[in-house]
C-alpha cells in the first residue's frame, strides 16, 4: 500500500496530446429531443444533461422549468423534519444564488403541481434499493420521489448538477469551509443567470453500494473544514463512504480520552523528510501535528449523515503503530524508546501481541465505535515486519501457546482476536489484503490494494471485498509526467485508467462476484501537505471513478464523460476546488496502466 507504490519505470506507450475539453464538448454534442438512453453510452446533450455519474436511465424532453417568484418548495410530508432538512441543502444555496424567495409549502404535494419543485418520500416493496430515485422536470415544475430519504438526497444531487454551476458559489458561502479560494474571475458570469431546470425524465440507481473514498489524515493533518468540505464533494458525485486512516507511523490523529498520550506524544512529529531526500536523509526542520478531539469528530460524522455519507475509521494494527508506540513504548515488544516517524515507507516498530497490547487497543477501539456507528471498523493490517516478534520471547510464547505455526500465523491470531471483539460489539472489520496471509478471519471484508488477486481469493473464500487496486485507484499517484506535476510517490494513473476500471474481474462467476461489494479511491497524502493538493489529487479523478461505481457498465462511455467534464469544472471553480484541468483524451486502456510513458522528460 505504501512502499510498492515507490516503483515507476518509462517502458509503455506513448500519452495522447492533452485536447480542449469545450471543443471535445460540442464535438460530441447531439440533439436530446424525445431521446430516451442510457446518458453515458448515446448522450443526449452533454450540455444539457451534464450529469456526473451517469443515470441508470435517461428519457430527454423539450422544454425546460424555469424558476421564478412563485416557485416553492412542497414537501409529501410537510411535518417531516427530515424531509425539511433534506430540501434546505438545496433549498438555502438556491435561495441565496436566485434572489428567489422559494418557501417550503405547508401543503402536502400533489401530482403534477406547478410552480413546485417537488420532493416526495414513497416508501415501496423492502426490496427496493434505498439509494434510488426517479426525478420528472416539465415547463411546469419538477417532482423527485425515492423509497428513502438516501434516494431522496442523491437526487437532490442530480437537480443541483442541473442548476447553473454559479450555484455552487453560494454552496459555498454557507457551508463551513467557506474559506476555500474565491472563483476564478473566468467563471464569473458576464450575464444574469437564467435559473432553470431542463425537461428530463431519469430513473436512477447506483450498480455498486459501496461507493468511497480513502483520505490519509495520519501522514498530514488537515482541519475538520476541509473533511468536510471533502464530504460535500463525495455527496455531489454520489460517492457514500469517507474512509479516514487515522493513525499511523507518522501520526495519530484522534483524541482517545483513556489515552491521552497518543494526541499528546503521538500527534505530534519533530519534521519531516524533505521530499524524497532518504539517503542521505534531509528533513524540512518544521514541526507538524494536530488531532480530532472527540468532539470534532462528532461534528464530522453528523455532517457526513447529513448527506448520506458514512465514515469508516481506520485504526491501524499490528503494523503502521510507530507514533502509537512512541506514545506507550510497552506496547512494543522491544520497550523503546521511539519517536514519531518523519520519513515514509514500512517501519519495523509493531504492537507485541500482549494480553496488554490486546487490552489497549479493545480500550481505543470502544471509544472510535462510540464516534463511528458506522458498520464497519477498519483495522489494516497491511505492511506488517515481523522481525520484532521472531525475536520477541512474548511473541514466540503465544506461537507456543496457541499451536501457531508461525509469525504469518501469529498475524491472523491477533487480526482474529481483534474481529472477535469487534463482533461482539455489533461491528465488522474490513483490512486490507495482507489479512489473507495465514488465514482470513471469519468474517472479514478484505480491502484488496496489490491488485485485484487478493479480492478474487477473498471472494473465492466467500467473503466480501472492496476492491482498491494500486493501478486504478491510488490518487496519490502522478496524472502526467513528473516535470509538470506537484511531487508524488510514483506511478502513474491518468483519468482514462480510472474511468477503465472494471471492479469485477472476469475470473468471478455471477455468485462469487456478488461478493464485490463496490470500489474506492485512496489519497495517501505523504506528499500531499496541504488541503489544496489533495483536491488537485483527487479532482477529476473521483468523478470518473464515482461514474465507475454508479453507471451500468454499459452505459459508460469515456467520450460522453469528456463531454460532460467542462461543466463540472466550471461547478468546481465556482466551489473554490482545486482540479487538474488537463486530462489525456485517449480511449481508455491506451495508455500505461501504471508506469509513466516514455515521452516524460
């Protein structure tokens, strides 16, 4: 997950020239009228319809509904609180960006009202998918019905992406990062706005149900804002998960009250390594830290439910536990001392396999599941030397003691003891592929990062599996060449690469490929020091990977993608986000899945 991720050789093919997204825009435009599709396949109008991911269905129409003063809000259920608060985070951005009074009718909706944009909750058979919706626009007004208020927010996503993206300013202003850098004066607009929604009919459901993004807080901390602001791009894209890694070698970010050396000790560090500057080692001589109080977090996982998003912690063991070691070196299997780690890469320092190492991490984890109710709990388990505990007279008791056969072994023991007792508190635990190495734990989800083979083992073995193969889905990893690009760890995966990947492998038959739970995007941020880089990271390849994880298969279609893309920078800029503007138009698969082409310098 992290030391692989060093390699990066010049032997593929050649990139394509990089081409104007407005022109490649209008290229590919085609009249809408009457056309019922699949969006990303035939695109009726990528202009009209710039929706990012792609509907399951799509049925165009002539016409448009445009709001004015007599537009309202009106609700199924005008006594509903949740329903309320669902139509205010489109309702108030709205309200501000129009000058349009839109109130929120205390009248129940009725079909076809006018002058309404309608929200209807319309529960149905147990069986229906609670992400899905349906959205009808005409001249007169629009109605957004769904089984569950989750539907009911993803649509809400739809109609904002249908609204002008000066919206998105607005968006902006109210939410609790509107620090974030004004819009560039080139998506100011030289005219007044025409606030309108254009005809459609969609119906709509994602493919996957796990749709997420990995952001790496432990290598830096970024503030609760940012997180949040983060969580507000997951929701806009269709995107539900946020997996926050939260502790590792180089930090631990999350205030745990029985411990209070490890936000004390363990989140902060003296330096760090400057740039790639290993041998000889040159640090940057600038202190760096900071944590979520308890508190914080709190605030974070609310403002996530809010928009459907859940956030899964990561507590890292046995491996990745430096910082926490520093913190309690008797955790440690060789007493210390340590220090928070200022360089990258796989570190030797690992928990011992105690009764009182166990004792501990129980004690964290019962406070992160009081944080997170979030189903999931993950652990990682990836990245474990187990040097210290062949050498550890602790580690080899508990081999002798438990009839292990070894160190591999004695890694599955621990990740089993800890599923234990995550699944006695109602939890699951999710690690990445190395928990396959001496026995998976009974019911496991295995987070596949070396590429797909450890997810089709676990699915083989009758497991879940979220698929984050370093090829596809590693954010952190170069768009271009490097002389042109902020410092990465290596390799090398463009827009087309996330856009081509397919999270089921062909060597699954139907029912072990049930088990594909879904996909997500990781941003390790060792050199990713500010909350600008990562956007720039993330942006746009989250939003082909979000089309990935919603649009039927085949539906897809990089062209139509591209197509739709210049209107999602346009909403980008409006939001103060920092995105690559430049993305290499080739059909996917044609260029080098992982090392950098041989044009770079």
């Amino acid at each position: 997950m992290r030391v692989a991720r060093r390699e990066g050789s010049t032997d593929y093919s050649l990139m394509l020239r990089v081409l104007s997204l407005r022109v490649l825009a209008v290229l590919f435009a085609v009249g809408c009228a009457g056309r019922s599709t699949a969006i990303g396949r035939a695109n009726p109008a990528p202009e009209r319809y710039p929706i990012v991911p792609a509907p399951r269905r799509i049925e165009a129409r002539s016409g448009e509904f445009q709001l004015d003063p007599a537009t309202r809000i009106v609700l199924s259920d005008p006594a509903s609180t949740e329903l309320r608060a669902l139509s205010e985070l489109l309702a108030a951005p709205l309200r501000a960006a129009s000058g349009l009074r839109l109130p929120v009718s205390s009248e129940p909706l009725k079909e076809g009202a006018p002058h309404a944009i309608g929200i209807r909750l319309t529960p149905g058979p147990a069986s229906a998918d609670p992400e899905s919706y349906r959205l009808v626009v005409t001249e007169s007004g629009a109605t957004l019905s769904a089984p569950k208020p989750a539907g009911l927010l993803l649509g809400l996503q739809t109609i904002r992406q249908l609204l002008p993206p000066e919206l998105e300013r607005e968006v902006r202003l109210q939410s609790p990062w509107k620090g974030a850098a004004a819009p560039t004066a080139a998506s100011t607009p030289a005219a007044p706005v025409r606030w309108a929604i254009p005809a459609v009919e969609i119906e709509d459901a994602p493919r996957f149900r796990y749709r997420g993004v990995l952001l790496d807080v432990a290598r830096y901390y970024y503030p609760p804002e940012f997180i949040e602001k983060v969580i507000d791009l997951l929701a806009l894209y269709k995107l539900n998960t946020l997996h926050l890694h939260l502790t590792d070698d180089q930090g631990w970010r999350l205030e745990i009250k029985k411990y209070p050396r490890l936000t004390q000790i363990g989140a902060w560090r003296r330096e760090t390594i400057l740039g790639q500057n290993f041998r000889p080692y040159i640090g940057d001589g600038t202190p760096h830290g900071g944590f979520y109080t308890q508190d914080q977090m709190r605030d974070i996982v609310a403002y996530a439910a809010a928009r459907h998003v859940t956030v899964i912690p990561e507590i890292e063991m046995p491996g990745h536990a430096q910082a926490a070691l520093a913190a309690y070196p008797e955790l440690s299997c060789t007493g210390g001392p340590y220090e928070v780690s200022t360089v990258w890469g796989m570190h030797e320092e690992i928990y011992c396999p105690s009764e009182r190492t166990f004792a501990f991490l129980e004690d964290v984890l019962v406070e992160v599941m009081r944080l997170f109710p979030s189903k999931y709990i993950h652990i990682g388990g990836d990245e474990v030397p187990k040097k210290q505990w062949k050498e550890s007279a602790v580690a080899q008791e508990v081999i002798r003691r438990e009839g292990i056969a070894g160190e591999e072994e004695l890694q599955s023991y621990f990740v089993r003891r800890i599923e234990r007792f995550l699944l006695a508190h109602g939890r699951r635990l999710i690690g990445w592929d190395e928990i396959l190495e001496g026995g998976l734990a009974p019911e496991a989800t295995v987070m596949s990062w070396r590429g797909t083979e450890g997810g089709i083992e676990a699915a083989r073995q009758g497991h879940d599996v979220i698929m984050t193969p370093t090829n596809r889905t590693y954010f952190d990893y170069y768009q271009g060449c490097p002389a042109g690009e902020p410092l990465a760890i290596g390799g090398f995966v463009p827009l087309d690469s996330v856009y081509a990947f397919e999270p089921i492998p062909d060597e699954l038959p139907p029912e072990q490929a049930a088990r594909v739970l879904g996909a997500q995007g990781n941003v390790w941020t060792e050199y990713i020091p500010t909350p600008a880089r990562v956007e720039y990271m993330l942006l746009p390849r989250m939003l082909a990977l979000s089309e990935v994880l919603w649009s039927p298969k085949e539906a897809r279609s990089w062209r139509g993608f591209v197509a739709r893309l210049p209107a999602h920078f346009a909403r980008l800029d409006a939001l103060g986000a920092e995105y690559r503007r430049s993305l290499n138009p080739g059909a996917p698969g044609t260029t080098a899945m992982y090392s950098l082409p041989r044009t770079c310098p």
